[in-house]
C-alpha cells in the first residue's frame, strides 16, 4: 500500500486493499512540488487522468505554477468528481488555470470552494463551463467586481464574501435558479436600485458586515 495512504477500504470481491484517501504533503514527503518529485513520489498507481473514481480534491496552502489542459478535471476522466476545495492557494497571474475551466468540465462537480486566494478574475465563458447548479464559494479573494460570466451562469448558491467588490449587479437578484447569495465583509454601500423582478427561488441572502446606506 502506498506510503501517501492515508484511509484503506477493502471492497467486496476484491482480494487487495483499496485506498479511498491519498495525500501528498510537501513538508513531511520532502519535495518542493516540481512535477518530477510528483512522479517520483507517485509513480505507484495510475496516472492522475486514470482517477475515474475520484470524488473530492482539496488543495491548501500551494502555490500553483502550472496547470494545463494535459491534467484538466474533465467530465472523461473525473465523472464522479463532486467537490473542489482550493485554499489559501496562489494562482498564476492571479488568473484560473486552464485545468480548471476545461470544455469537459465534470458536471457531477458541484461543490467549488476557493477561498483566501490571489484570484482576480474568471474566465469570460465559465457560464458554458461550470455546472449551474453548483454552490460555489469565491471567498476571501481579490475579485474587485461580480464577473459577467458568474452573474450568467447564476449557480444555485454563490458566496463572494469578502471579496472587495463595491457594485452588485441586478441580474444576479432576478435569476430563478439562484437560491442564496452572500456579499458579506465587502465593500458594497447599498443595494441595486433596478431589479426588475425579485428571484422567487432566492431564499436566503447575507449581506453582513458591510458599510450598506441604501436598501
């Protein structure tokens, strides 16, 4: 069983044991994270693309240099893939890789978390991408305006909290798929004036510890 294991399961019918928790630990496997100690330190089980099975990844405290469509989470490869959590991670160019924004991505992924990061913007087509039903957290970022392509693809729950956004647009209060929004800890002042049509689905929304003179 390999070193990295961190939780064995022995399925049914199965005469070896199977691993349901992997981890790499840069600081206790003594390696910097250039792909080549990856490998060397992976190189025991299947390629990252062969995790058919994969159900959660959770990235903390990395600072991603590369990630491209060669590893990309994909519908292909990763259709059982559910939740993503990214944080406190540093991306290049303070932009989302590639691997993360793919055309396959996993529609199964509904659960983004990516908090405390360096993130100043998405992709203008994330709305042709991610999954509209997804709960997507973008929380402690750098993010300084709601992008066009997330007030599009209106996911069902949307948390921009402490972000330092001023404006939030009236788009994102009139779509029926939204059923909670968070703004808290930013710097909005007041609520959109012109929201033609309240959301009928919106059912919960914080807007705490904020500056807000207009309601």
């Amino acid at each position: 069983m390999l070193p990295q294991c961190l939780v064995q399961v022995r399925p049914w019918g199965i005469s070896k044991p199977a691993c349901s928790l992997v981890l790499l630990n840069c600081i206790t496997d003594d390696t910097d994270g250039e792909s080549e100690h990856v490998v060397a330190q992976w190189s025991k089980f299947d390629a990252y693309s062969a995790f058919s099975r994969l159900n959660a990844i959770k990235i903390y405290n990395t600072t991603i240099v590369s990630w491209d469509n060669s590893a990309a989470l994909t519908q292909t490869d990763h259709p059982s893939l559910m939740t993503l959590f990214l944080v406190r991670v540093n991306f290049p160019d303070e932009e989302l890789p590639a691997g993360l924004h793919s055309p396959d991505f996993p529609q199964s992924l509904e659960d983004i978390e990516i908090c405390i990061t360096n993130l100043r913007s998405l992709p203008d087509d994330i709305d042709l991408k991610w999954s509209q039903f997804a709960s997507i957290y973008i929380e402690a970022s750098q993010l300084h305006e709601v992008p066009a392509s997330l007030v599009r693809l209106a996911p069902f729950d949307l948390s921009l909290s402490l972000n330092p956004i001023a404006i939030l647009p009236p788009q994102l209060f009139e779509q029926e798929s939204v059923a909670y929004l968070s703004f808290g800890g930013t710097l909005i002042t007041q609520l959109p004036e012109n929201v033609t049509k309240l959301s009928s689905s919106l059912g919960n929304l914080n807007l705490s510890y904020n500056n807000l003179t207009f309601l």
